[in-house]
C-alpha cells in the first residue's frame, strides 16, 4: 500500500513539474482561454472576458491597445509579443467598427472587430480609415519587400 501513495506522489510531483515547465516557455504564456484575466500591457489595468458577442478577447477596451500574440486569429501562436497601437479604424459594409492595430515590435497589422464593452469615445477619436482587406495588406508588404530588394540606379 505504501509502494502505490509512493507512486501517486511521485505522479503528482511530475505533473506540477510539467506545469511550471509550460508556464516558462514563450508560447504557453500567451495562451490565453476566453475567460482568463489579464493584465494590460500599455494602462496596466486587468481586463476580464468579453461580456458578449465573441470568444477571444484582442485588446484592451479602455486604451484600444493590443499585444501580438496571434499568427490567426486566437491561436496565440506568435512568438512576438509586442504591443499593437490602435491607428485607427474604419467601418465595413453593415456598419460594423473595425480597429486596426500596428504592431510596435515588427510592423504586423491587424483588424480588429470592437467590442461591446469598449470605449467607443476613445474609438471615436481614431483616424477613420479606409476600408482595407487582409489581402490588400499582404499585397503592399510583398509589393515594399520586393522594392527593398531591387537595386537602386
């Protein structure tokens, strides 16, 4: 009976093991699950789970302010981690506010719907922009990469 507490302890200490080992990796750290709670990396505040109207939390909704931790949307999968700036929206068809946030670390953009809780003055106060596609974005950065690369006459 002592030989099987012994193994359950030692099964224990494993798994507590494992979990502190996930939590000091990079990827693990930003994933994140709907209802966790968060610090916000630019107004300090703690930011709970969306009220309504969604499953990933992407930004603060007091500053607008986000963090690069998506490759697509919510698999938190990106290994930058840099702030994301909210530089302004614009609307789509329906109606529908769209925030579009630049990243501080490497340049990525992404759109960002608004959500129910956020402060729509704030949003407001943006540049309205064009409307723009994910596609049009990915064409301007293969399109400046290729004139990177060409020589200068």
């Amino acid at each position: 009976m002592s030989r099987s507490r012994h193994s359950l302890s030692q099964q224990t200490t494993c798994a507590s093991q494992e979990r502190y080992r996930r939590t000091r990796t990079r990827q693990h750290v930003h994933s994140r699950s709907t209802e966790e709670v968060f610090k916000c990396k630019q107004c300090r505040r703690f930011i709970g789970p969306l009220p309504a109207g969604g499953y990933h939390r992407n930004h603060c909704p007091f500053c607008l302010y986000s963090r690069h931790v998506d490759l697509s949307t919510g698999d938190r999968a990106s290994t930058c981690g840099a702030k994301m700036e909210p530089i302004g929206y614009f609307l789509r068809p329906k109606g529908e506010y769209v925030l579009i946030h630049h990243c501080l670390g490497c340049g990525f953009e992404r759109f960002n719907r608004i959500a129910a809780d956020d402060n729509f003055e704030l949003v407001q106060a943006l540049p309205e922009l064009s409307a723009r596609s994910s596609q049009e974005v990915k064409l301007q950065r293969w399109q400046q990469a290729i004139e990177q690369t060409e020589p200068n006459d």
